[in-house]
C-alpha cells in the first residue's frame, strides 16, 4: 500500500524523469564514443578507451576547417537575425499598423515550411539571380529561416511584460532611451539571448538547407553525411560533446546569475523597508 501511495504521488515525476533519461541517451552514448578507439573506421563499438581524440581534436583537418566554417556561418546569421527579429516582434508587438495580421502568418511560414522545399526554393532563386553558390548564400538561407524563431521567442517575452514599469519610468521623468535602456533591454534581454542561442544552434545544425545552397564550401554537418561513407573520425563525438558541453555552461551560469538577481532583491527588498520605516 505504501508502495503504491508512494507511486501515485509521483508517477508524474517518474515519467518525466524517464523522458528526460531517453533524451539524454544519445548525448551520452556520443559523450561516451569521444573517448573510444575503435577498432575499425566503420566501427562504432566501444573497443578502448583513450583521451587522444580530446588530445587531437584537429587530428583530421578538414573537419576542424568545416567546424570553424558553421561557427563563422553561424556567428554572422545569428547576429543578423536576432537583430532583425528582435526589430520585427517589437514592431509587431507594440505598433498596430496595416498588414500586421498578413506579416504574423508570413513570420511563421519558415517554420512550416519543409526545408527540402525551402532550400529548393532558395537554389532557384540564387541560380535565376546569377548569385554564385557559396559561403553568403548559405548565410542568405540561414538567417531567412532563423529570422523566424528570433521573432517568435522575442515576442513571446515582450508579450509577458508588464508595460506599466515603463510608464512608471516615463511618469519619474526619464526619457524614451533611458525608459528603453534601464527598463525595457534589461526585461527583454532574457529572451533576446535566447533567441540569439536558438538560432546559432539551427544554424550550426542545419544541412538540407545548407546542402542546397552551399556550392563548394563544406560545413561540419555536410562533414559529418560525407564522412559516413568511408568512416566517421572519433574527433567528430568530441566535437558534439563540446559543443553540448558549452551550451550547458552557458544555461547553468544564465540561470545561476538569474538566481543571484532574485536572491538580492529578496534581501534588498526588507532592507529598503526597514530604511523606509526609520525616522529622520
């Protein structure tokens, strides 16, 4: 009976830890291949265990070429997208102008659409233009579907925001841009690097699209599917580890500052009122 009682309480945790555990199953079976020597190129059972392909990340070179060509591609569209998009869902969240209802369902037409069909879409159109296929075309492609995402994820932040915090500034006497830097950046900032992570993360992910439009130039993930054919390098798990590794790094120390930030206002808050309640 206990057993059960128990059980009932906390099936709901169980199951969510169980779908969490089958999530983290590949990155831990790639965390565990980045340290094996397999005993063959198209090998991928554990045979022995070694640090050499940590040691020697870049021990096949045109790898490390392709892995710092997906970073520059997505450094460069993720900026140009969260740019864009953070402009877009401010204007379509606080501004009403005409076509406003048209622009939210083109927004959301990327997101829909299949990437085989986008990424033909764009070849047709780069090959009509006469653009030659290559490294600017594939930021092109990256950052028309990435814009998307940014918009979204932005507007949901702004969405929730309580706008009379702003008013309250204005009411104090401070002007638009110091409404906006003090009060609005700081509120919206949470979602804008979300978006920004998000969309690095699509980008440095993404290979129908890119194999479209890439022409000659080679990305980590078209790598990865040309490698498959005569044997993935060990150093490619090492990579994926790393690069999940960061991205971790980087969730633990946003939520740890967010954690910091509600903490001191907590103490701040008392702190102020026992301030407000001495007498002069």
């Amino acid at each position: 009976m206990r057993l059960s009682r128990w059980l009932a309480d906390r099936w709901v945790m169980i199951v969510a830890l169980l779908v969490l555990g089958y999530l983290a199953l590949p990155i831990l079976v790639v965390a565990g291949l980045s340290f094996n020597r397999p005993s063959s190129r198209l090998s991928y059972d554990f045979n022995e265990f070694t640090l050499d392909n940590w040691r020697q990340p870049c021990a096949t070179s045109d790898m490390c070429d392709a892995v710092v060509r997906s970073v520059q591609i997505g450094f460069i569209a993720t900026v140009v997208a969260t740019v864009l998009g953070t402009l877009m869902a401010f204007a379509l969240v606080r501004h009403r102008f005409r076509g406003r209802s048209g622009i939210n369902v083109l927004i959301f037409l990327p997101m829909a659409t299949p990437e085989l069909v986008m990424g033909t879409s764009l070849l047709a159109l780069f090959v009509s233009a006469g653009v030659p296929l290559g490294f600017w075309t594939i930021v092109i492609a990256h950052v028309m579907f990435c814009v998307s995402f940014v918009v979204v994820t932005v507007k949901a932040r702004l969405a929730g925001m309580d706008r009379r915090l702003e008013e309250a500034a204005m009411d104090l006497y401070a002007s638009e841009w110091q409404t906006f830097r003090r009060i609005t950046l700081p509120l919206v900032l949470p979602g804008i690097v979300a978006a920004a992570l998000l969309a690095f993360s699509l980008s440095f992910d993404d290979f129908i699209i890119t194999n479209f439009n890439a022409g000659a130039t080679v990305t980590f993930p078209m790598y990865v599917w040309g490698a498959a054919q005569r044997g993935i390098p060990p150093q490619v798990n090492v990579i994926g580890t790393a690069m999940f590794a960061i991205a971790l790094l980087l969730v633990g120390l946003s939520s740890l500052r967010g954690r910091r930030s509600r903490r001191a206002n907590l103490l701040a808050g008392p702190a102020q009122g026992r301030q407000a309640r001495r007498p002069s």
